[in-house]
C-alpha cells in the first residue's frame, strides 16, 4: 500500500551498512537501499517485511512494515541527496508503483509515518522534485508567510479544524481541540514534507494555507482514484 524513504542517518561506508542491514542483531533492515552513486541493492524481496517503520502509522493503518516497501537511501541527514541517487529512486519509485498498484500520494517519509519519533529523509529531501515527475503532491504556495495570531492557539475550532486536516491526510493525530504536543508534532511532520522551509511546529500562515490545500489536493486524488 505504502512506500516508505528514509535516510541511513550515519557515516558509514556503503558496504558497512549494507552489512549493518544484512546483520540479523541490528533489527533493522530495508528492502532497498540507494547509494550515493545511484546504485541500487535489493536487501529484503518485496514479499516479506522489512524492519524499516518500527512503531507507525498512516491513514488508519497501524502496522506499516506489514504494508509497505522501505527504501533508505545513503545520506548522513546532514547532506544534500545526490542527483544519480535521486534519478535511481524516482526510477524504482516509478517500477514499484507500477508492479504494485501503488497510489503517488501514499509514498512517504519515515517521519511522516513516525510522528514525534523520526525526522527522515529530512529536510534536504526534495518531495517538490519527486512532485515534477508526478510522485505525490507539492504545493506552489509561498513557504515563507511566518506570521501567526496569537489567538490560534487557544481557538478550540481551529486546532479541530488543524488537528482533522492532519487526520485526513493520514497522520497519527487526535482531536483534542488542544494545542497539545502530538498536534505540534504533527505539524513538524506536515511540515519536514510540505513546508520545509521552517519546521517549527507553529501555526503559521503559510502552514495553514498549504495544509488546506495538501488536505483538498488528497481528498481529491483519493476519491477520483
């Protein structure tokens, strides 16, 4: 059903975590793994489940490593993807979406399926890239509209109305109709995939306008699909 990317998050040679992967003590492991140089390894045969999302979850799903593919791709999270690395995901991305029935908008981010718990692939990743090549939805609004009311936070409404938007897309929110942590987590989260520009967890204009239209975008895909 879903597509998972992450990042290694370490400074290993690619053999070391491609061993790192194969050794059964890690508990961790991928079913595809992404080097720099665009090459690509098959670790886990799509068939059986990988040890990639740990405790997750997206749209109602509760136990994503039993329904989706895991790719990591070999970046210390603290670098730029390379464009060989890139061109070789959006390629399996394609296959595997093809081979598998696998919808655009239900490919990924580790953190967006682990909110609180992960950051990756982190904000360097390009999901406005991907959006090009018609994986998922990438908004055109500006990112750069920091200014926020003061009000918002104590606005029952509007944190429901925040905390149903996040919901609907397919994060592990609840509405409390407060401006608690697991909805500031949630906004981290839309944020690292969405609006990259500042991940502050606030509720600021421009999350608000790009989460409305993210939310509209997905409800619209889904129900024509």
């Amino acid at each position: 059903e879903f597509i998972i990317i992450h990042y290694t998050g370490v400074e290993m040679e690619f053999h070391q975590v491609i061993n790192w992967f194969l050794n059964k003590e890690s508990r961790v492991s991928c079913h595809f793994l992404i080097d720099k140089s665009g090459g690509i390894c098959n670790l886990v045969d799509i068939s059986k489940r990988a040890w990639h999302a740990g405790q997750s979850s997206w749209n109602n799903c509760l136990d994503i490593n039993s329904h989706s593919i895991g790719i990591e791709l070999h970046n210390s999270g603290n670098e730029d993807f390379t464009p060989l690395q890139l061109k070789s995901l959006v390629e399996l991305l394609k296959e595997l979406m093809s081979d598998n029935g696998i919808k655009s908008w239900d490919i990924l981010g580790h953190s967006d399926v682990s909110i609180g718990r992960k950051i990756d692939p982190g904000i360097k990743f390009p999901w406005h890239q991907l959006a090009k090549d018609k994986i998922g939805f990438f908004s055109n609004l500006s990112q750069e509209n920091f200014d926020t009311d003061v009000s918002d936070k104590n606005n029952q409404h509007i944190i429901e109305d925040i905390q149903c938007k996040l919901m609907t897309i397919g994060y592990g929110v609840k509405k409390s109709g407060v401006f608690d942590a697991q909805t500031v987590a949630g906004l981290k989260a839309f944020q690292r995939h969405w609006r990259p520009k500042s991940v502050s967890g606030r509720l600021d204009v421009s999350t608000k306008q790009i989460l409305t239209e993210v939310c509209e975008k997905l409800c619209e895909f889904r129900t024509q699909h």
